[in-house]
C-alpha cells in the first residue's frame, strides 16, 4: 500500500501543479504567472540569504550554507517528505562561493527511502554544483529512522556501521581531498560516521563536510 501511495503521489504531483495555481512552499502566497518556476514567492526567497560558517570537529571542519531557518525548514521538509525536487529551485545563487575537493562523496540514503521519493534528494542538492567529481561511493546499509529530532547519543548510537563502501567504486583516493556532502548538519553524528566509513576503506588527504544548512 505504501508502494502504490508513492506512485499515485509521483503521478499527480505533476498534474496537480500545472491544473492548480501555484504558491509559495513557504507562506502559501500565488506566485505571479513569470515565477512559477521557483518554490518560494519573492518575499520568501529574500529571506533565504547565505550566511556561510565554518566550524571544526576533532578529524574535520565542516562548512554550512544556512542557519536552520523556518524558510530553509519548510524546503527542506518539502524536498524530502512532499517528494518534490523542484522545491530547492532558485535556492542557490547562481555566483555562490562553495567548497570544494577532488572528491565529493554524498550522505546515502537508503535505498527504501529513494525508492520512496523516487529521486536521490541529496543528489537533487549537490549533484548538479560537483557533476564531474561527485562519486557516490558509499551506501546506507542500516535502515534508520528519521533523526530530525533526536538526541545526539541515540544518533550515535543509531548510526554505528550504518555505511559500507559500494564494491563498484575501485577509484582510489589516496592523497586526495574529499569533501562529505549533507542537507542538515545537526550533532555531527552522521558525519563522524560517514569519515569512519571513508577512512576504513580509503586514504584521502584530509575529510571537509558541507552542508546546506546547520541546525543548531
């Protein structure tokens, strides 16, 4: 039943926003006939202004984009929950100064969660930004609950040996940088075992983590 609620999502989605008017993800106000293409209203997208921050952990530092804000919060939920890719459009500027490595190895989810949303959604963020050096290298193997709101011990917990390497990838990485890519940074959790993962099976010069957003 999931199965077939996800595809008549899919199917309507897109018949929904060409029948219907179209509206902010965020306030809900129409947005004029020239910005339909975009998922926040003008005023909306005013107030989605980076504020680039980098931060250190013990093995890595870790860059963020935007603060947690409710406009950030709202597209990020629609992205993920409503399926809907095209709600990060026009998120980004177009001259935005990002990091950058040799390598760019994405946060998995799991393949039930992707077969679900039928797309990748940190694919959707960052693919396009890293096209010619983004290798997805390492998957989910533990099905985890959504950790939006837990604590930093059972994220921990929760995320022990939930990432393996991809037995595909044989590209190696030796001396090369490499930048962990993820939509929330929140405890750090994820990250740490994402580098725990890497460091198992690679040998990369240094680990940077960026995320679009950092939620404090």
């Amino acid at each position: 039943m999931q199965h077939l609620h996800s595809i008549f999502k899919h199917f309507l989605t897109p018949i929904n926003q060409h029948c219907l008017p179209s509206h902010c993800h965020h306030c809900k106000a129409a947005l004029p006939d020239l910005e339909t293409h975009y998922a926040l209203c003008h005023r909306c997208r005013k107030l989605c202004v980076p504020k680039p921050m980098v931060f250190h952990k013990k093995n890595y530092a870790i860059h963020a984009l935007f603060e947690f804000t409710s406009v950030i919060q709202t597209i990020i939920h629609s992205l993920k929950f409503e399926y809907n890719p095209s709600a990060v459009d026009g998120l980004l500027p177009p001259c935005i100064d990002i990091p950058t490595a040799d390598v760019i190895i994405p946060v998995p989810s799991h393949t039930s969660r992707i077969r679900q949303r039928g797309f990748d959604h940190i694919e959707v963020l960052f693919k396009p930004l890293y096209t010619h050096r983004y290798y997805p290298c390492i998957q989910r193997v533990k099905k985890t609950p959504s950790l939006y709101d837990k604590t930093a011990s059972f994220r921990e917990k929760i995320l022990k040996n939930a990432f393996q390497c991809v037995p595909e990838y044989t590209y190696d990485f030796t001396g090369k940088s490499v930048l962990v890519v993820d939509d929330i940074y929140t405890s750090g959790s994820t990250i740490d075992a994402m580098v725990t993962c890497i460091k198992a099976h690679y040998t990369p010069a240094c680990i940077t983590a960026f995320a679009l957003c950092r939620k404090l």
